[in-house]
C-alpha cells in the first residue's frame, strides 16, 4: 500500500487520518504498517502487539516516521489500531 493510496482511501491532515475507521487519528502509515502485518511481514508479533523495524524506503515515502527505527501497533478489543 502506497501513501497515495492511503491519501485516496483516507481523508489525511497534516500526516493523520481523520476519516471514521480502524486508523481513526493514527498516523497516514498505519494502513502501511497493517497491511504489511495481514501479509505476514511483521519483524515481531508479540499476539495483540506487532512491530516493524522501519526502513529507508518506508522513510522515503512516510516522512513523517522521522529517525525512528522501529514502530509497533496493536489492534484493541473494538478493531481500532493504535501505535504503541
């Protein structure tokens, strides 16, 4: 999933969703990271929580990731996601 997809799929000011939803004020690369998590490609899934370690091509279209190394969601009882 590409950041323009998510910004066609998404209402997205200043880098979060404000569309109703899962990603509901979560940054614009949730979508990224959880679909990257249905796909199986999660570096770590501790059950509930699941992490990624951030790379420079997920930099380069995510800006907003900063100089994070690693990012790590989890999925609440009501189908929310939320960055840890």
């Amino acid at each position: 999933m590409t950041r323009a997809e998510i910004e066609r799929d998404y209402k997205v000011v200043d880098g979060r969703i404000c569309s109703p939803g899962k990603f509901e004020g979560e940054m614009v690369y949730a979508p990224f990271y959880y679909q990257a998590m249905l796909e199986g490609m999660a570096d770590r899934d501790d059950g509930p929580e699941y992490g990624f370690h951030v790379l420079p091509e997920d930099r380069a279209e995510f800006p907003e990731l900063g100089d994070r190394q690693e990012i790590d969601f989890y999925e609440r009882n009501d189908g929310f996601i939320c960055e840890v």
